[in-house]
C-alpha cells in the first residue's frame, strides 16, 4: 500500500535521471529540414481533417509525400524560418506539390 502512494514521485524520480523530465527537445527531432517536414505534416493533416470524410485512407500518405517534398525544396535557413514562424516560403511551389502528391 505504501508503494502505491510514492509511484508518482518515483516515476519523477526516473524521469529526471534520463533527462526526459521536460525541456527543449528540438535538438532531438533533427536538423531544420527534418523538423520543417514534421511541422509540415502536423499542418497537412489538420487542414485535411476539417471537412474531410472521416474514412479518407489516402489523406496520411499524400500529407507525407507533400512535406517530405516540401522539406526537401527548402534550404536550412528557410526551414529554420518556416519552424519559428509557421509561413512557407513563397519559392516553394506549395500547390504543384500537393497536386502531385493526389496523383501519386
């Protein structure tokens, strides 16, 4: 019974000797591009969600394809750009990308 009332303090405990207790985990996702790309994904799907039909198996694939073809048309410092403020540079051909993505 006594283990059952210090459980949230041990796993606490735990947490903080790995260092995963919180903090800045951007250096952990990668570089710029890599997560560019997840941002990009993570914006992808929750525009496609609104609306959309619920059954829609081809959403998670064509958002896939579109960020990872996006991500790939940034140079790092426009990635670190789009990760700070969310905008997609205008060089990226945001639209002929996401029409490729439909057909592949």
């Amino acid at each position: 019974m006594t283990a059952v009332r210090f459980w949230p303090a041990v796993i606490m405990l735990c947490l903080a000797v790995a260092g995963c207790g919180g903090g800045d985990f951007s250096s952990a996702v990668g570089d710029a591009n890599e997560q560019a790309r997840l941002k990009l994904v993570d914006q992808c799907m929750f525009d496609r969600s609104s609306g959309a039909d619920p059954k829609d198996r081809t959403r998670g694939p064509r958002c896939q394809c579109y960020a990872r073809t996006v991500a790939k048309q940034m140079s790092p410092s426009e990635a670190s750009a789009f990760v700070a403020s969310g905008a997609v540079p205008l060089s990226v051909k945001t639209t002929e990308v996401m029409a490729s993505c439909r057909r592949g």
